[in-house]
C-alpha cells in the first residue's frame, strides 16, 4: 500500500512540473499538442460551442487548454503539459445541438500521440475535419458539470 501510495505522489508531483521546452525539468517533459476542426448542428455552423483540451490522467484528467467554436464554426485549441511519458490528450465538446436539456451533451476526441511535440508550441495540428454535433459520436454523455 505504501509504495501505490508513494507511486501516486510522484505522479502527482510530476504532473505540476513545468518546464522551458528546450531540456528536461526535474523530472518530466513540456510537451504541446493542437486540435483544430469545423462544427455544424444540422448542417449550420455551430458556434460559440465550448472545448476543452484534456490530458487523460489517472485520477483527474489535467485542463491544458479550453476554447470555443467561432461564427463559422471553426475552432483550434493547443496547450502544453509537462509529464515523464508522452501526454494522451484528449479533446472535449460540449454541445446543445438537438438537445433541450439543462447539461450539455459532451463527446471525446482522443488526439492521435504522434501529434504530440516537446516544446510549449505545437508544431502540427490534429484536423478532425467537419463534425456535425447533430450525429451521435461513441461514449457520447450527458455532462451538467463542465
């Protein structure tokens, strides 16, 4: 029990490093990931939808970055973390699109490693292309706490 607990301090401790980007911290790199994409609800754009760019923990998933769509429905969110092993993130959409509910509807994006740079800026962007928020997307949720 002592060393889980002990494994989950370090972690925890890793996670709040920051680093410069150009070499390692204490421990861990700074690591930077983009997402960017186009949103639609029934065909119209979709704006002012918001989104967040997670790094999937654990525990507690770690908020590198939050946004939200624009007039025409476009979007690009980027944040950087600094972590010993190469960052899963993830991206979050909270929507309404067909939904008359007092929460939101919430879909995952999960953002392919290979997008994932050291450094505090993304060098490439994942394009998830067109979404349309009207279609059902795989462990989609009802999210009242966002």
């Amino acid at each position: 029990m002592f060393i889980k607990l002990s494994l989950l301090c370090l972690l925890a401790y890793v996670s709040c490093q920051e680093g410069n980007g150009t070499h390692q911290n204490d421990i861990g790199w700074t690591q930077a990931v983009a997402v960017s994409g186009k949103l639609t609800c029934n065909g119209k754009a979709a704006s002012n939808i918001k989104l967040k760019l997670y790094e999937n923990e654990i525990i507690i998933d770690h908020l590198m970055a939050e946004g939200h769509s624009d007039s025409n429905g476009e979007f690009k969110v980027s944040g950087s973390k600094s972590e010993i092993t190469t960052i899963d993130p993830k991206l979050n959409v909270y929507h309404k699109c067909n939904y008359n509910g007092l929460c939101y509807k919430k879909f995952t994006i999960k953002i392919p490693k290979d997008y994932v740079n050291k450094g505090k800026e993304a060098e490439r962007t994942y394009d998830v292309g067109t979404l349309n928020l009207a279609n059902k997307y795989p462990g989609e949720s009802t999210d009242c706490i966002n």
